[in-house]
C-alpha cells in the first residue's frame, strides 16, 4: 500500500513533494523530497516502460484485421496499404477538410511516427459521423488540458483545479458542435486565506483518516474558513487565461500521458482537495488505475485519448465565463466501497463557489466558420432574445430562476393552459389544485426528503410568538391546527404525493378507477443560481401534471390514450417528426419482481405498438420505480427536445399505503400512472419561441391583430380643410375603431353600422358565438395619419402581430375593415361580422 505523500516545506501547490511508496509500486524505496518533474520522471520510467515492447499491432478496418510488427510501420504507411485514402499526402491528425485520427490502445498516435506499442490500431475517420463524435471529444479533452494548464500557470498557487470537461453537443444529429466544448472548473482563493489554507493541508495530510475521510475534513475546513474566501473571473482575467492557452498552442509543446494506480494519482495531488474528490469520485474501486497527463508544470488526470501535441488545438473559441456549485461527489474508499456524502453536501455553501470557463475548438477553419453561422441562426431565434423583444417575460435578481410574465407572455401561457384543460375534459382528466407547502412528514413518506431534499425549498413553521400576532388578522373557523415552533416542510417539487393525499381521503372502488388528476399549480426546485437559464432551467415554473390511478389489467389501454392526448396536442402545436423512447428495469436497485415489470413493459410496447409511431428502447433506463415513456420532439431547425413523459409507479401506492376495493370485494393496489405532455410549460414556451423564429400562430399569438386608425386631414366629400370638419370626421374614425377594437375583444356587436351587414340572423349568430372568444387585439391609440401609416405597419411587423386591421374614412363609410396579413392567410377587405368569423374559425382549427 502506498505511503503518504507530504508538503516538505510549507510552500504551497506543488513545489516540493515528500514521495514514499512500497517497492512493488514503483520500485522506490525509503522517503526522499522529490520535485513533481522527479515524481513524473519515475513513474514514467517504472510504469511508463511496461507497454514499450517489440510485440504486435493488430490492425483493424471495418472487416479487415491482421497483425504486424511494431516499430517497422507508421500509421501513414498503414493507412495508405489499407487503401482508405486518396490522398494520403493530406492526411494529418488534424488538418484539412477531412481528418483522420489513428488510436493505438485509446491513445492518439502521430501519422508519420513508427509504432512502438503493441495494442489494437484503428482509424477515426471524420467523413463518418459516429467517429467524427469521437474526433471532436478527443479533441475538447485535450482543450480542456491545454485550459487548465493555463488557468494553474496564470494563478499559481491561488487556483485549485477541480476538473476539466468535454460538453456533448445538445442534439448530434443535427449539430456535432452546438452545445459542445470543453469547460474547466477551478476555486480561485483571496490570497489574504491562503496562509490558513496551507495550514489546514499541513495537518490533514499529517492525519487521515482515510482517502475519503481526509479529502471530505480539507475541503469542508476550507470552506469553513469564510464565505468570502473565493474570487471569481472577470472579463480581463479570463483573456489572460485564454492569452496564456494560445502560447501553449503556438509552442507546440507535448502532453506527457502515463497511467498509474488509483491511490498514487491521489497522494500526487494531494496538495488539491478538489482534484483528489474529481479521481476519487470515478472510480468504482482504489485499486484501478488513472491517466495522468503532464504539461509545462501541470499534472491533472483525462479519461479518454487526447492530442498531445497542443499545435493541434488552435481553432477555438472562447465561449464564456460563469461560476459553479462544488458539490461533493460520492468517493471510493481504501476498501473499494463508495461512500456517499449525501450529509455532507449540506456543510457546503448554497453559493457558487467555483470559476467555470469554457470554449470550443475545431479541426479546421471551415467547421469553426459553420459552427458561428449556426450559433448566428440560433442566436437570433433565442427565446431569451425573444423574450425580451416581445416583452414576453422577464427576470429579477431578486427572485433568481423565477420568470415574471409580462401582459403577452401571460397571453401565450393561457392559451397553451386554455387547450390543455379542453384535452383534460376529452380525456376524463379532474383538475384539481394542491398546496404549494407540506410538512417534512409527507417528504419522508413519498422518499422525496431523503432522495431530494437537496433540490427543494425547506419551510420552518415561524415562532409561537408570530403566530400570535398573525393569527390575529387569519382566525375563525379555517385558522387549521398548528404544529410546534420550528416544524420543517417543504416547498413542493411535484405533485405526485398530493395527489396521493387525494386517493387516500376516500374509500375508492374499481368503479372510481381509473381516477385521473391533473394538476397545473406552480412546482419549485432549487437549482443552483449557476445553472439558471432563461426559461429551460428554472426554481419556479408550472408543469402540466397528471396522475392516473388505475388497476394493473388497465395500464395499457391508459397508456394508450395518454400518447393519443401527446398526438393531439402535439399536431396542433406543429411537432410532425417526435418520437417515443421506451426506458425498461434497471439492472439493480428496482423495486417489484421480474414478473411485474415484464408484464408491465409488455403492456407499454403494445401501447407504442398501437400509436403508430416510431419508438427505440432504452434497456436498463428505467427509474428504480417503474418504466418510463419519454417524448423527443424536433423544432423547426431539427433540434431534438425531450419533452412529454409517461411513467408507472410501483412504489408511491406502497409508500403510501394506497387501496381500492376490487371487484371480488378485496382490497388491492393500484398502480399510479405520471403523466405530463409538454413537461415544463416555462421550458415549453422557451421551445416553442425558438420552433416559431417569434412569429406565432394565429391560435396561440398574444398579438393577434393591432387596429389602425388612419385620420384625415381632410372631409372625405369636400376635401375641405376646415378644422372643425376634420376633427369631427377623425372622431368619427376614432369612435369606428374602438368599436372595431371592442367586438373583436368579444363585445358586443355594435348597433351603428348593422346597415352594412348581409342580415339580422346572420349578425345574432356572430354575437352568440364571439361571447365564446376573445381575441388578442390592440389598438393605435395615438392615431395616424396617411403619411405616417408606413411607420405603424413597419413597426406592426416587428412586433410581430398577425394582421393590421386598417380603419379610415373609407372603411367607415363603407362598414367594411382593411385587413393585411403578417402571418397569417390574406383576408382583405371584409365586414366586421365576417372577419370575426374568420377569426373563430381560425382559432378553432388552431391556424
């Protein structure tokens, strides 16, 4: 077993490093202060040279495979006697328009260079978009590397690495780049601390308990010493950061990789906390071993193949500059156990702590030119953007996470709640609303307070003596029943357990079943201030949520009708190509038998069966609880969005002990169905803003039509000029306007014009039937004149309104209304009970 490693001399990170170790690690014996660059160098030297040998390659290429000796061949020479080039002269790890990237072993070897170790040799090839993939991760990998580099040698020894990471892409199919890069986390202490923290990794390095133990006392000590301890990035310090990394790129210098055992890579780093809880926490057990790599001075751990030669690495692009929560990962122990650190987590602050800054490279200038006009296209249909230009919604810093729905946001969301309570009565849905707050009590039932309680808002019940002064303004016969001072609960995350609650409040019957809740009360989850993002992730939003409880020989055809509900809503909002994702009993840690979830599957495939729709299976994806549905829809630019979910519960019924009298007069269990077809509405409105580019349908826009009053500066018969004339003739205009403005709104019809309408009978169905709607229609109200109408129309588009309806002398006297359309069919000129009519029918066939 390996030895400590101590600091010799009180010189923090990394100067000096006191290095013992048993003689079958590395063959080292007795204690000996030793540089890092000397650390490395045995290693190197023991370890490294294990896989230097004159054995065999084994080539493989799609169905070809054949061996050849090492050191005789580079992968040029390789390549070109496979035939898998044309042009061998322009391949290059990572120049042209196509690369090509030859893994010996899972590590990136040079083109050019004989083979000297044995292993497997394959070649990526980037015209293949699976390996392009992997192209672009080996080459984030060794982004982040050359990143961290220069973060530790910009900052010294005020920065602890945390760890570096490669960013998927948000949809690959569409796009191997946006969402994609590399990012590097890192604390950046106050150096007026950084005295008391030498002094705290001095005397847990002389006494640790354990590798967990010891990591867990550092950083906990760390973080106890002040909340101000840390510093975070501006914009001057981050182009440091990114000036030193193109000095790395430009010098080409060269990553040294060597794989060690577990326990040597964390007492290596064992002056960095955070980077020992980064290894610890991804190995499954002590005794595995880690990649380590070394540039300039700088030692950190990868866990793939990286470039390493940094001139490869120079297409980039700084992407930003944020901060992150730490959060103490689950550790492995000296025995190979995991320790999890649930408990901990709560000693650490609830702020973030952490400098993340990330970007993105490319293998060539072209993808670097694709890539921003894609993050151009995507960029002007931000829903954030959107938001803001629509005055759709908006956010504070007062109330972080929690959007505020402005007069035509608002519009939007009661549209979108308007047809999804018209699906619920379709679908025998009863909405119901529950309480925002439940005692710790209710938590501890449904398992959501020891799984979850990190993620909610905790609620103390306030003093007996605030009690008393406020029970004063809230007594009578509703004041309820108060529990003792200091009683925790919790803002709700979902509604599952109060629907429970629900079931559970009366003897329930086979002939109740199946009892469909829905619920559309606002959620709250505490997402850290850093990840917080628009509309996507927020602390605050409402989900359309559903609960079904039913017996087991009626889960499929359930099921069934909730795809059916998803098919329905997801036509009319225009998601045509959205597919099913069928997540089935994980490997361990399920609750039921076998027998039960079989069946249950098998009825939730013959329920995708009998959609019609295509459908994957995700094997093991399951929650421990039951299997799952999930709904991937693709906007308009063919991103893919996981949206609606469908899954069955077979452990809330147990949690809380829920019954039905079955028909044999037996009490059984039901099953609980969730249900939730667009998910998030926040993060749906957010989806929708970007799928529409902000022009909305007619349906669904909170700018259905602006009323245009066009005044005069003349009498219509005369063109006389006359002042008085005028003016009375533009308050005539104004007057026919509002009353334009007024019916469309869903007022009643008005009388002065019934003269210019094709009959009575006609007129009264009009005025029954727009009782029923009422239309997102604003008026000029300043007016304008016929010079100034090109303005109002130009300004009308922006805004992005559906139809301008144009109302002047013209249109007056003729009883009739200009209509032009923006987005939406031509109408033209039409009378008022007409155009109300066109209007109805759109809203009905969700135009």
């Amino acid at each position: 077993m390996l030895s400590n490693l101590l600091i010799s001399n009180k010189k923090l990170f990394h100067n000096h490093l006191k290095f013992s170790v048993v003689s079958r690690s590395l063959g080292i014996l007795k204690e000996s202060p030793l540089s890092k660059d000397k650390i490395w160098e045995l290693a190197k030297k023991t370890l490294g040279d294990q896989k230097n040998d004159s054995g065999n390659i084994t080539v493989t290429s799609g169905k070809q495979k054949f061996d050849i000796k090492s050191n005789t061949l580079t992968p040029m020479q390789i390549y070109e006697q496979l035939n898998l080039g044309k042009d061998p002269s322009e391949l290059s790890n990572s120049k042209g328009e196509n690369i090509i990237v030859p893994l010996i072993s899972n590590t990136v070897c040079d083109m050019n260079t004989p083979l000297k170790t044995s292993g497997e040799l394959r070649f990526l090839n980037s015209t293949e978009k699976s390996e392009k993939l992997l192209i672009n991760d080996i080459l984030w990998r060794s982004s982040g590397v050359v990143l961290s580099a220069s973060i530790e040698k910009l900052f010294g020894e005020y920065a602890f690495l945390f760890d570096s990471k490669v960013l998927s892409p948000r949809d690959p199919e569409t796009s191997e780049y946006i969402g994609g890069g590399f990012s590097s986390d890192f604390a950046l202490f106050d150096k007026s601390y950084l005295k008391e923290i030498e002094n705290i990794l001095i005397r847990e390095n002389s006494n640790k308990p354990s590798i967990s133990g010891n990591i867990i006392n550092k950083i906990k000590s760390i973080y106890e010493l002040s909340p101000k301890i840390f510093e975070f990035l501006n914009k001057e310090k981050a182009k440091k950061v990114w000036d030193e990394y193109t000095k790395i790129v430009l010098r080409n210098e060269y990553i040294d990789v060597i794989e060690v055992p577990a326990q040597l890579a964390i007492e290596i780093m064992q002056s960095n906390p955070f980077a020992q809880s980064a290894i610890a926490s991804k190995l499954s057990n002590i005794n595995n071993m880690v990649l380590l790599y070394k540039l300039q001075d700088h030692i950190g751990t990868i866990n793939g193949p990286i470039f390493q030669q940094t001139n490869h690495l120079a297409n980039k692009i700084e992407l930003e500059i944020s901060s992150s929560h730490f959060v103490l990962p689950d550790l492995v122990q000296e025995n190979g156990s995991i320790k999890p650190n649930s408990d901990e987590k709560i000693a650490f602050s609830k702020e973030p702590s952490l400098n993340r800054v990330t970007g993105i490279t490319f293998y060539n200038k072209n993808e670097m030119k694709n890539y921003n006009e894609q993050v151009e296209i995507a960029s002007k249909n931000d829903h954030r953007i959107i938001g803001k230009e629509q005055s759709l919604y908006m956010m504070h810093k007062y109330s972080p996470g929690s959007p505020f729905f402005l007069k035509y946001g608002t519009r939007i969301i009661n549209r979108i709640l308007e047809l999804l309570r018209d699906k619920y009565k379709e679908h025998g849905f009863d909405e119901v609303i529950t309480p925002q707050i439940y005692y710790k009590a209710l938590w501890e039932t449904s398992g959501h307070w020891e799984n979850y309680k990190d993620d909610m808002f905790a609620i103390i019940e306030a003093s007996e003596i605030d009690k008393k002064e406020s029970s004063q303004d809230y007594h009578g016969c509703c004041s309820g029943i108060h529990t003792s001072a200091g009683e925790k609960g919790g803002l709700k995350p979902m509604n599952c357990p109060g629907h429970c609650l629900i079931f559970a409040s009366n003897v329930r019957s086979y002939r109740d079943l199946p009892l469909r809740l829905a619920d559309l009360s606002p959620l709250h989850r505490n997402e850290p201030v850093g990840t917080l993002s628009g509309l996507t992730r927020v602390r605050r939003f409402h989900q359309d949520d559903g609960h079904i409880f039913c017996s087991k020989d009626s889960i499929q055809e359930e099921i069934y009708k909730q795809l059916l509900m998803i098919d329905q809503v997801y036509k009319i909002f225009g998601f045509k190509d959205y597919q099913f994702t069928l997540s089935t009993r994980p490997e361990l840690g399920f609750i039921g038998s076998i027998e039960q979830w079989d069946s249950a599957e098998s009825m939730l495939k013959s329920a995708l069966d009998k959609s019609n729709r295509h459908w994957s299976e995700k094997h093991g994806d399951g929650a421990f609880y039951g299997p799952k549905i999930d709904v991937y829809v693709k906007d308009s630019f063919g991103r893919k969005h996981q949206t609606a979910t469908v899954q069955l519960d077979f452990q809330l019924p147990k949690r809380f002990n829920l019954k039905f009298i079955n028909k044999e007069g037996k009490k059984e269990e039901p099953v609980i169905i969730h249900r939730a077809v667009l998910g998030s509405i926040e993060r749906m409105l957010a989806i929708l803003s970007e799928h529409y580019s902000g022009k909305w349908p007619f349906w669904v826009s909170p700018r259905q039509a602006l009323v245009v009053p066009v005044l005069s500066s003349t009498t219509s018969n005369s063109d006389s000029t006359n002042p008085q004339e005028v003016e009375s003739l533009n308050n005539r205009i104004i007057e026919y306007a509002n009353m334009i403005h007024s019916s469309l709104q869903g007022g009643n019809f008005h009388k002065n014009i019934t003269s210019n309408i094709e009959n009575d009978h006609f007129e009264k169905y009009i005025n029954k039937r727009i009782k029923a709607y009422k239309f997102h229609v604003d008026i000029e109200t300043a007016g304008s004149v016929s010079q100034k109408l090109g303005r109002v129309v130009k300004a009308a588009r922006l805004n992005r309104y559906n139809y301008l309806i144009v109302v002047g002398a013209n249109e007056m006297n003729s009883g009739l209304v200009n209509v032009r359309a923006f987005n939406g069919k031509e109408i033209g000129s039409i009378s008022l009970p007409k155009l109300q009519e066109t209007f109805m029918d759109m809203m009905d066939n969700y135009d």
